[in-house]
C-alpha cells in the first residue's frame, strides 16, 4: 500500500520546546533498534549538533541546485551492526533537522568503491544539502569504510573474494539502511515519514537503481544519475584504451587525444541544428580520427608543435568503440565523443598518460578497473595488467560475467515491483561521460521498455549533452530533476522536460532543455539559441 499522498503541513519543533523536553531527546536512549532479520545491533550513537552552517555545490549534490545551510539544529546519530556469521561491521547514519522537518526522508548514496557514510566527503555533502530543504537524511558505509579503494576490504586472502563485503557494496546494506533510517526517524519525531527518496550519481546511481530492482518498496522517489550499472562490463571498459596502448606499445600525449576530441566535437556540432558547442546528435556523429593522423598542433602540456600520430588516432577510435573481441565482436560500449579522453578536463579519464619531460608516455590505468580484475577476477593483488592480451582480456570479461552478474552487475530490467509499489524513478547520464559509457543506461532502459512498453509512467531517463561525469564539462548541471521527482511522485506531474543551463561558445550561459528519452532536443531553426524557447522534445 502507497503512503498517503494528503498535503505536507510541516510540523514546526522549536528550540524551546526541544530544550524542554516536550520533542525527543537527541541521546542513544532515544533510539530503538529494529526488527532487522539477520542483523544484530552494536552500538547507537547520538549527538546534538546546533549552529552548523555550510554552502553546498551542485557539482557534489546531484540531482539538485547549490544550497545554503544556516545556522542548523540536527541530530546526529549513527547506528554500528554486524551481520553474525559474515564478520562484518556497517555504520549508518543520519541527520535529524530539529524545528524544519518537512516529514521526508532523503538517503544519499556514495561514489566510487564508497557506499556512503560519514566519514565520506561527497555524502556528508549531500546530507547538508537534504537537510537544508527539511529532509531527515540518511547514509550507510556497508562496513567499507571512506577510502576510495577496494584493496583493504576486498579479499580474505589471496585467491579468496570477501563475498560478504561485495554483497553489503552491492545490495544488502541498502535495504538495512532504508529500514534503519524509518526506525530512527519514528523514534525521534514520533511518526514515519510520509515519503521516503533516494538520490545520487555514479555508484549512487547504481545503487538507486539496485533498490528498484531488488527493493521496490522501500522508496517512494529514486533519482539515480549516471549509474555505475552493467558493472563487470563497465568496468572492463574502463581498462580497454589501456589495452589498446599496451598491445601497440605505444602511448599518444594527452594533448594528442584533447585535439582530436576538439575536432570531433565541432565536426558533430551543428548536426542537431545548431552551433553550440554541444553534441546533441550522437547517432549521427561519424567522424573519422584517422583523418588527422600528421597534422600539427600546438601540444598545450609541452608548449611545442607536434604532430598527431597514428597510435593517438587508434586509441580515440578505439576508446569511442568501445570494447571489442580479439575476433572482433561487440563486447561493451564506449564512451562518446565529446567525453574527456586524456582526464585534462576531469582528471580522470579511460585514455589517461604519463608523459616525461621528453616525451615518453606510459598508460595511466583507472584504479577502479584495474582494482576489480586484479582484487575480483583474478583475486591477485599483484596481476599485472601491462601484460595482458586480447584474448585474456575477453576471457576476464566472461569470467566476471559469471561470477558476479547476479550480485551486482544491477542490470536487471524486471522493474514490475517497483511499478506495482507505486514507486517513480528518474535518470539522467551525460552523453560525454568519459566514464561511464550513456550508451550502457540507454541498453539499460531499452531492455525495461522490451518488458513494459509503458515504462514512461513510472521511470524517465534524461540525455544531458556535453556534461562529462555527473559534473562538469560545458552542458550544463542537471539541478532540477530531485525536484521533478517530488513533484512526479507528490502530485503526480511526470516531467516532460527538465531545464538545464549549459555554458555557450561565448562563455555565457545559454538555456536549454533536455527530453525523455527517446525522444530528443529538436531545434526550431528561427528562435534565439541562448534561449529555450526554441527547442522542443521529438
């Protein structure tokens, strides 16, 4: 049963009346532990924290606009258990406004190898953030703690895989954390919360989407940005330009990788009708890198003119591809073109170099990728990667297939419950994302409509041209789509288009609006291009 959809009429809990003791008491003894099956409760921990106050970034809140936290009275609690039996220890936390409650929850997800929690930047963030507009926020760090970095939880031993620590990563902590966070905030304010929301990007994303796949009635609202989902094959991508490097024992200067990408972008500008900087049209961008090969620029890092070379070409070409077989065959896709090849942009890239003063380079591998074949596949911290061929390259694919596709691969597009809950969900993916290949969340949604051509009604995904991953890049933030979802969910006003505000050729921002996929941005040829008004969804 759906919760009840009656008007919000916030609940106002002042200073005064906390001090009294007439609102409850931010101490452990206020919290009870709930029916959690299979869990046992370690400590709670509670503390009152006034006058916290805090600017928040959009670029480290997804889904939502910059905001400002002033002079906030919480309640910070954290919640320590343990599965008994698997040795682990998970800590949930949450933030309890007092006096602004809007009798929501919002959870936040993590980045990276990070669940979330606490201890981590990007999610003690966006908890500010949910605080500041009356959410009581809520996190989990699935016991892995905040170190972007898989080595120190991944394996019991050599040869053997923490399978515990993967499935809490992967699914587990995030239907705890969802019943903890009701519990907390029933024994704080006395009532549920009439709504509860997901948001986040990236491993956030993922695990948004994994709560609509395996948990479809713990969440009301899921905006899940640029997820990190087709996981085993995502991540293989991630190392394909190495390989590429590797086999040809050659590696390009990033700013051989930056040129071609320029060209690229103002060769595809125009074909969705107008010149901005973006590439709006990906399905019709063909360009050729090969083209290029001889020609000579100015290199930014080295101050020199040098000339693009061949192996430059190859790894463009085949970082846009996307993975293939030795024999040839599609493996994964890869990122567009427009996404940051050499990380000058974003500093983290596929196609990423070390270059000395004179001019040697050497592949600059993602740590993500290179952690899950060496920690997951081959479950040898010491596999090296450099040594790597083709064919053991498919063969890693295949054997990460299937040793963890139904853990976390959170590809499954069976979203029936969380149609049959009630539940609304909204995406959107930069189509320059120089990590996170968009071709793989439009297969995701393209496999959800092949089982429910009315997909539309409960879950909308959004193509954001030129925005890299989750942030940055010219195309503009995505600030409004939490916004959307709470209006989708409350109210029942499904978004037809979201605005954006992408940066023009000029360096002034320009407006524009971004579509439902499938359909696209189509421009009418006549209006003002720094305007939306001539733009429309097709």
């Amino acid at each position: 049963m759906r919760l009840s959809q009656a008007p919000i009429i916030p609940k106002v809990i002042t200073m005064a009346s906390y001090l009294n003791a007439t609102a409850p008491l931010c101490a452990p003894s206020t919290f009870t532990f709930p029916d959690l099956f299979g869990a046992q409760i370690l400590s709670i921990n509670a503390n009152l924290v006034t006058n916290f106050s805090t600017s928040v970034k959009d670029i480290y809140f997804a889904n939502h606009p910059s905001i400002t936290v002033e002079n906030a009275t919480f309640c910070n609690v954290t919640v320590s258990y343990t599965h008994p039996g698997q040795g682990d220890h998970i800590n949930v936390g949450a933030y309890l406004p007092v006096g602004t409650w809007n009798e929501r929850m919002q959870a936040v997800g993590g980045g990276g190898w990070v669940a979330g929690g606490h201890n981590f930047f990007l999610s003690t963030t966006a908890m500010a953030g949910a605080m500041a507009s009356g959410y009581a926020t809520i996190t989990t760090d699935a016991g892995l703690g905040a170190a972007n970095d898989a080595s120190p939880w991944a394996l019991l031993s050599p040869g053997n895989v923490n399978l515990y620590n993967l499935q809490n990563l992967a699914s587990v902590s995030l239907n705890d954390e969802a019943i903890i966070g009701k519990s907390l905030i029933n024994d704080f304010y006395g009532k549920p919360p009439k709504y509860s929301y997901w948001s986040g990007c990236s491993q956030g994303g993922r695990q948004g989407l994994m709560l609509a796949q395996r948990y479809p009635g713990v969440y009301d609202g899921i905006a899940a940005a640029a997820p990190a989902i087709n996981w085993n094959s995502l991540f293989l991508t991630m190392l394909w330009s190495q390989l590429v490097m590797n086999l040809a024992g050659e590696y390009p200067q990033g700013c051989e990788l930056d040129e071609l990408s320029a060209a690229a972008i103002s060769a595809c500008d125009g074909l969705d009708g107008v010149v901005d900087g973006l590439v709006s049209n990906i399905k019709a961008c063909d360009f050729d890198p090969f083209t290029l090969i001889g020609t000579e620029f100015n290199c930014s890092t080295t101050g020199k003119n040098i000339k693009i070379s061949k192996i430059a070409a190859e790894v463009a070409n085949a970082t846009w591809t996307g993975p293939r077989g030795a024999d040839g065959r599609f493996l994964w896709y890869g990122p567009n073109i427009g996404a940051d090849l050499s990380g000058t942009l974003t500093t983290q890239a596929l196609a990423m170099t070390t270059c000395n003063a004179n001019g040697t380079c050497v592949g600059a591998p993602s740590p993500l990728g290179a952690q899950w074949v060496a920690l997951f596949i081959k479950k040898n911290p010491d596999f090296n990667l450099t040594n790597m061929t083709h064919e053991q390259f498919d063969e890693l694919l295949h054997a990460g297939s299937q040793q963890y596709h139904s853990m976390i691969d959170t590809s499954d597009a069976d979203l029936s419950g969380f149609k049959a809950a009630g539940g609304k969900m909204l995406t959107f993916h930069g189509l320059s994302d120089q990590i996170i290949p968009a071709s793989g969340t439009e297969h995701y949604y393209n496999e959800v409509t092949k089982l429910d051509s009315n997909v539309h009604d409960f879950y909308r995904y959004f193509e954001v041209p030129g925005l890299q991953h989750c942030a940055l890049g010219n195309g503009g933030q995505p600030t409004a789509v939490f916004d959307a979802l709470v209006a989708w969910v409350e109210d029942g006003i499904a978004p037809d288009t979201l605005p954006v505000s992408p940066t023009g050729l000029d360096g002034t921002t320009i407006e524009r609006i971004l579509c439902p996929y499938p359909s696209v941005v189509t421009y009418d040829g006549v209006s003002d291009p720094a305007t939306a008004d001539g733009f429309s969804c097709v």
